[in-house]
C-alpha cells in the first residue's frame, strides 16, 4: 500500500494544529504517523505543541513549502518515508501557503510511487472569514476550490446565517466539497475520521488545478514579516494580555495578525498562547527550557514591540 498523504490547510491561527492534534491522539491514533510542519518562521512553536503528543514531527522553517522551499518540500517527504517508513503523513503548511501550490508539487511524477494524497482539507475560521477573505480573496478562493475538506472553525456562538452565508461562498466555488460544521473540541477523533473520508466521487484533483490560473502570485500575498525571541523571562498570561492589547494601535507597532508562544509565569509553570485578532487564548503547557514567542504580521515596528516585552 502506497504512503497516505494528508495536507491540513488554512490561514495563520484557523485551528491546524488543534485539528492535527484531535487526528493524531484520536482519529489515527493506530497508525504510525509523521508530521511535516512547515512553520511561517524559525521558532517552531506549533512543532514543539505537536511533539508533546508523541507523534514524530518533522519541519520546514523559514520558508514557505508552496514556492521557494518547495523542493525541502519534497525532500522531506522523501527523507520522512526512507527514515520512519509511516502509514500516513500529514502535512501542515505555514498559514500563508497557496493549496494549489502545494498540490501541484504533491504531483510530481517522481513521487507518483511513494505516496498518494489522500485527504485535502481546509480550515477555516468561522468568526475571521470576513477579515481573512478581505486581504486576499485569491487565498481562500484557492485553498476551497482543490479541497476535498472545509472545516469550519472557531464556530461556537456565530450566528447561524453567517455560518449559512460561507456555505454559499464555498459551494458556489467548490460544489463538491465535504463541510464540517463541528466544534473541533466536542467532535469525537472517529467521527472527525468519518467525515474527512468520506468519499467526493466527483473530485478530481488534477481537473481542479487545471481550472486555476497557474501564472497567479504563488508568493505571500500579504508581504507578512515575523518577529521571534526566545526568553527566560518570567511573563504572567496577565501582562501578555495587557501586550496584544496595546497591539491595537497599528501606528505604533504596525498591523498584527498572529501571535503565538510558550512562556513561564511568576510562579514558574507553564503555558501556552494563542492571539488572532483581537482574541487571546491561554493553557497550561509541558515543561520548556526557555520560553518562546512568534509575532506575525506586515509594517511590524519590531523595536517598539520588543520594548514591551523589556
């Protein structure tokens, strides 16, 4: 049997790694797995939170997989089946990456032997759509017309004709396509299993890549820079609060879409957070040597943001 290959999509802090998490401990949990993470920046953050489920993790930094690294690309997948032999890869690619892109590298006839791609799925955050899709329409146009998957995300509490107006979007795009409308969290892994395989007879993964424009921008549409530390420093999920917060005024720092870290607090645990948009979210977290933080976003101020966490 040929290596199963998964590709789990979708733009910066939509749920990835929540959803490889719940496949990884749940879903798949008999198979023998790998992990190719392809991290926006060098600080691996979401490696790190992967690889505290015990699954073998393998990663791509600084670069994205849909264009300029997209022969690390394939050379890792190569490197992952000769080392680790698995049932099944899935791979995460940094949230800016183009779907298409990566696809169309899945295709390379060298690789026809080693594996076939398997589940193409999508993960798209309920609440941000609006924001996400007013950036760059040509980004989530692509990653919902060549998936076989759209889970839709971050779903508690949107009002339901909202959620009905994405179905619209996203069928009058990819008619075929499988929707999942679940919290992620309250979904069983065997029901999340059930629902991602099941069968589109209509999908044709080369006839929709066909249809695509292959001359479009494959690179970073938003031009996203990355601002990455490491720290000893003792910081309450109470002032990393107070920090995001001070995010909001974009004259200063510039626009911020993503954050991301594992910190020690006063009182020497750990923990973990997550900052898309306005929102922030804290869990407890393992134990780290140093703590990390990832900031994402275009005209960063790095020097006024680093001030803030002097």
């Amino acid at each position: 049997m040929k290596i199963k290959l998964d590709i789990v999509s979708g733009f910066l802090g939509a749920g990835k790694t929540t959803l490889i998490k719940k496949l990884v401990t749940e879903g798949y949990k008999d198979e023998k797995i790998v992990v190719l993470e392809n991290e926006f920046g060098k600080v691996g953050i979401d490696t790190d939170i992967l690889k505290n489920t015990g699954v073998e993790v393998e990663e791509i930094t600084a670069g994205c997989i849909c264009c300029s690294s997209s022969g690390d690309f394939l050379s890792s997948i190569e490197d992952i089946i000769n080392k680790f032999s698995p049932n099944r890869i899935i791979v995460e690619p940094t949230g800016v990456a183009k779907l298409s892109e990566i696809l169309r590298a899945c295709n390379d006839f060298k690789f026809k032997g080693l594996f076939e791609v398997n589940n193409i799925i999508s993960v798209l955050d309920v609440k941000r759509f609006d924001f996400v899709a007013s950036y760059s329409k040509v980004f989530v146009d692509d990653q919902i017309a060549v998936s076989k998957t759209i889970v839709l995300s971050k779903n508690i509490g949107v009002d339901i004709k909202h959620i009905e107006s994405i179905y619209s979007y996203i069928k009058n795009i990819n008619i075929n396509a499988n929707i999942i409308n679940e919290d992620i969290y309250n979904i069983s892994g065997q029901e999340l299993v059930n629902a991602i395989e099941n069968e589109i007879e209509e999908y044709d993964m080369l006839k929709l890549l066909n249809k695509l424009d292959k001359t479009a921008e494959t690179r970073n549409p938003y031009h996203f820079a990355t601002l990455e530390f490491k720290t000893h420093k003792l910081i309450d999920y109470e002032n990393i609060e107070l920090i995001f917060k001070c995010f909001e005024d974009e004259d200063t720092y510039g626009k911020i879409v993503r954050g991301k870290g594992i910190l020690q607090n006063s009182e020497q645990n750990w923990y973990k957070f997550d900052y898309v948009e306005n929102e922030i979210q804290e869990e407890n977290y393992y134990k780290e040597d140093i703590g990390a933080i990832c900031i994402i976003g275009y005209k960063l101020n790095k020097k006024n943001i680093l001030k803030l966490f002097d």
